[in-house]
C-alpha cells in the first residue's frame, strides 16, 4: 500500500485522538492536520492533495455528509460516526468505509484497506484514459448477447480479453469505465496484468448491462451490478464479497430484495 496523504476532522476531542494514535502508527498514512470542524477541515481539503479523511459525521455548522459533497473528488473518505444508522447515508455519498465510534484498531485497518483500493482503482481508470484514446477513437464493438454459459470478449490496454460470464463477481463503475471484478479461482484473468482478476475496460456500464442476463446479475446501485450466485453476505443493506462492502442504493433496493426472495427457501 502507498502512502496516504489524510486529514481528520471530529469535534469530540477523545475520538480526534484516538484516530490520530491510530494514523501516527500505521506507516502507510502520513497525518497532514486535525481539525474540530467540518469548516476548517474543508479548507484544507480545497487544496487538493489528500488522499483520505476521516470524518465525524456530527459536527457543527457543517456535517460530514456535508462535508463530503464538497470537497475535491481525488479526496475518498472514511465516515466516523456513534450511530449506526447513518451508515446509509454515507454510502449515499459514496464512502468508502465507516467507522462505529469507538473504534478498534483492527477495524481501522480494514477500513484504510478499502479506502486504498478505491484509489488504486481510479488511478487505474486514470491509466485506462490515457492508454486506451486511441482505441476508442475507433468505436467500441457492441458485445454479443450473452447467458451465463457464453463468453464475453472485453477490450483493456490494447487486448481482447475473453471473460466467462460465471466468473464475474461484480462490476463497479468508476467514471466513465467499467471495473470487472473476477472471481480468482475461475477461468477468466487479465493476462499481464498486476491485478489479473480485475479488469478496466472503455465500456460503459450502461450498454454492459444490457447484455447480462437477469438474474444473476442484477443492478444494487449507480455504481455496482452484482452477480447474485457469488454473494457471500447480504448485511444491513450492503452486498459483501470477501472484504469488499457494497452499499444497496434505495433506487434499486427493491428489485434486489425481491430478486433475493425468490432464492430464499
């Protein structure tokens, strides 16, 4: 994991502190400021360079849900927060993670973790930008209408890459591409790649959706499609697979339910 430029922001001056314990040991974050405020956090925020923060979410005068709405899109957050139900909002605004007050160290990690590989994925679509201007200047093909025995053929880094249906785990929408997150011990990989069961692809997750067959696959939020038969938990409106949380938005929230009740005995 590189190093992590963050900020924290909580006007409880016990849970500031015991935050910044946590930051100050583990190597891969470098503390840039505290603050008591969602104000003053905010114009630290402005100046474009941190990585994470860590919000309160009760804070006067501007909340961290508020908060998050207005800082730079670079900057992935971590919701900090005594009450559980506000886990929802959170995903609302996309966070990578919460925190429940107070929290253990271990679940910090975890948290550091997944914020961490929210990043790498975007600098991955970042790359996928610049490297793929020229393939996309040509049009994209128009996949074949798939099932779940077929084969779908995705263009990444200058490759067709052939990718069984079954061993789509999830695919995440991260700006204007699509992240295929494949199960590691299926078929399918990246060739060459460092993260083989990840692929970033010029497809848009709009015209992908309309060639996977549903169910399995099914739509849970703006920015996710799951595959329902590699699920490995369904918890407090998230979608889990392995250590990754992902959040059921309320525009899809009913189809998923009655999608899961028709497997439920």
């Amino acid at each position: 994991m590189e190093t992590l430029r963050c900020i924290i922001a909580d006007d409880e001056p016990l849970a500031l502190g015991l935050l910044e314990s946590y930051v100050r040991k583990t190597p891969s974050l470098r503390l840039e400021g505290t603050f008591p405020d969602g104000v003053s956090a905010l114009e630290r925020l402005k100046q474009g360079d941190i990585d994470l923060a860590f919000l309160d979410i009760q804070m006067p005068d501007l909340n961290g849900l508020e908060l998050a709405r207005l800082m730079p899109e670079r900057t992935t957050v971590v919701f900090v927060t005594a009450y559980e139900q506000y886990a929802v909002e959170g995903f609302k605004v996309e966070a990578a993670d919460y925190l429940l007050k107070p929290a253990s160290y271990a679940d910090f990690l975890t948290a550091c973790e997944r914020a961490a590989k929210r990043l790498e994925r975007e600098a991955m679509a970042a790359d996928v930008e610049t490297a793929g201007t020229e393939e996309s200047a040509g049009g994209r093909s128009k996949p074949m209408t798939a099932n779940m025995d077929e084969t779908l053929f995705i263009k990444a880094d200058y490759k067709t890459i052939p990718v069984k249906l079954r061993d789509i785990r999830y695919i995440e929408s991260v700006k204007d591409y699509v992240l295929i997150h494949l199960d590691p011990n299926g078929e399918s990989r990246h060739p060459g790649s460092r993260t083989p069961h990840d692929i970033m692809s010029l497809q848009n997750m709009k015209s992908l959706a309309e060639f996977l067959p549903a169910p399995p696959f099914l739509r849970i939020h703006r920015s996710y499609i799951v595959n329902l038969n590699k699920i490995d938990c369904i918890e407090r409106q998230r979608v889990i697979f392995g250590s990754e949380y992902l959040p059921v938005s309320d525009s899809y929230r009913e189809a998923f339910e009655q999608a899961v009740s028709a497997r439920t005995p």
